[in-house]
C-alpha cells in the first residue's frame, strides 16, 4: 500500500495538466495583458536608463532657468530650483516603483505563511490570526499607513514597511480562502492519508494550486503601493530631500500650481500611467490565469 502512495498525490493535483500550454495561448490573446506589460516596460526602461536619456542628473540645479516651461531643453520643464523634471521623473520612477514592487514583495512573504498556516491548521490559531487581522482591516488603509509611519518615522524605507504591512491582511485572508476550498479536496486528503507532512502537503499541493489568484492581486497591489507611497510623501512621511518621487515632486509642485501647472501635473500623470499598467497587468493576469477565463472564446 505504501508504495501506491506517492503515484496517487502526484497525478491528482487538478490544475497542472495542460497548463503551460493554455497559458501560452492565452497570452497570444490577452491584449489587456499586452497593454499594461508594455506600459510598464516602457516605464521600468526610463527607470533603469535614465542616465542615457537625460544629460541631466536629478540633483542639478539652474538658479537662471527656474520654473520654465516645457523646450528643447527641457523637455517637460524646470522646477523651483531650475532642475529638470523630465530628470527628476525618470529617476523617480525609480524609487516610486521600486517602493511599490518591494512593498508588495515584503506583504506577500507575509501575509502568504500567516494564510497558509490559519487556513490549513484552522481552529484557534485561525482564529487568532484572522482576528489580529481583521483588526487592521477595519482601518481604512491611509490612516493605518501614516499610523505606523508616524510610529517608525520618515522615509522611504519606513513607508515601504508602512505600505507592507497595510497589504498583509488582503494577501492572508486571500490566500487562506484558497486553502479552505483545497484542503478537503480527494488529493490533499490522499497525500494525508498516506502520512505527508503537512507542511510538505502545504508547500507541494495547497500552495501551487492557491497561489494564482495571489499573483493576479500581487500586480494589482502595485498600483495600489505605489498610489500610497505618493500619498505618505505628499504629507512629508515618505521621500524626503533631495530624493524624489513622484509623490513628492506632486507635493511641492503643488505649491507652484499657478505659476508651472506643468509642474505637479507631470508626475501625476507619471502615477496615472503606472497604476493604469499595473492594473491592466493584473487585469490581464487573471484572464490568463482564470480556468473559466481561459474557456470563454
């Protein structure tokens, strides 16, 4: 009998068999995937080169070509200090993003184990876990955020544990939902039965068979950080001087709004554009990645 086990668990997960190959074809058809992976390429590309696409580096300051408009020179003008915004956007797109991805990196390493572990043992510590959660939940996500950035301090890094910590509950709860609908299923109850771990059972079975509709909210939550980074430094708690974000150059562009109106409203489109990529990437991930998506014609 217990030679039979392991050919019984390998061949009774139901969601591999075919998969790369729908996959494929899906993304052959998935313009909304299309879309916003090129939109974010496109952004990500200005990011990493900026350097080769600017002769200006984001810090450089031009006391006799402040608050110009858009030119040759400058391609979408100057700031308060005569740096170049088309500069300071690219290498803000740097630190914008690179909060949002880490951000989101940081809430799915944990709010996915927190999920796993309450949805799969269930009892007390589902419990416990989903009450300590539900708490931060009941606050709506930017009082939370500046809660706890008021609590670490400013910065960048501090915000994005901030951003974090907000998105940990949603990972938890979504993963842990996925878990509930697997965990009585006849594969995960025939590697049960013939003495896998459990935490083998989570880590092969539950996991790769939960963990698509984490990927879909993953690229969507991108967006979200992103939106949420730019809020914590318009108030002064995320980037401080003389780095910028998108958010930041928004806040003191703000204050220059009648005189260089081109001024907040570039990078505001900048955080258009990414959270529009973002979304339709996620958009776009879930027809993928979706069984009933991928049977519609």
């Amino acid at each position: 009998m217990a030679s039979d086990g392991p050919s019984i668990v390998s061949h009774t997960s139901p969601y591999r068999a075919g998969r790369s190959l729908a996959i494929r074809g899906a993304l052959t058809r998935n313009l909304m995937l299309i879309a916003g992976l090129v939109l974010v390429a496109v952004l990500a590309a200005g990011a990493i080169f900026a350097p080769l696409l600017t002769q200006y580096t984001p810090e450089s300051m031009d006391y006799m070509a402040m608050l110009q408009g858009p030119s040759a020179a400058h391609l979408f003008g100057t700031d308060e200090l005569g740096r170049d915004i088309f500069s300071r956007s690219l290498y803000g797109a740097r630190l914008s993003m690179s909060v949002g991805l880490s951000a989101v990196l940081l809430s799915v390493a944990m709010g996915v184990p927190l999920g796993l572990i309450a949805g799969y043992v269930g009892g007390i510590t589902d419990a416990i876990f989903m009450r300590i959660l539900d708490s931060l939940i009941a606050l709506p996500p930017l009082v939370l955020a500046l809660t706890i950035s008021a609590v670490l301090g400013t910065g960048l890094v501090n915000a994005t544990i901030a951003i974090a910590i907000v998105s940990v509950p949603t990972f938890a709860r979504l993963i842990r939902g996925q878990v509930l609908s697997l965990k009585h299923l006849e594969f995960i109850q025939a590697a049960e039965s013939i003495g896998v771990s459990s935490p083998l059972i989570i880590l092969r079975h539950i996991l790769p068979n939960a963990i698509n509709p984490v990927i879909v909210h993953a690229s969507l939550a991108v967006g979200f950080a992103i939106i949420l980074e730019s809020r914590l430094s318009f108030i002064g708690l995320g980037a401080q001087p003389p780095a910028s974000t998108w958010g930041s150059m928004v806040q003191v562009g703000f204050q220059y709004l009648e005189l260089a109106p081109w001024y907040p409203l570039i990078p505001a489109t900048m955080i258009f554009f990414a959270v529009l990529g973002f979304n339709m990437l996620g958009e776009g991930l879930r027809q993928m990645l979706d069984p009933a998506s991928r049977s519609r014609p």
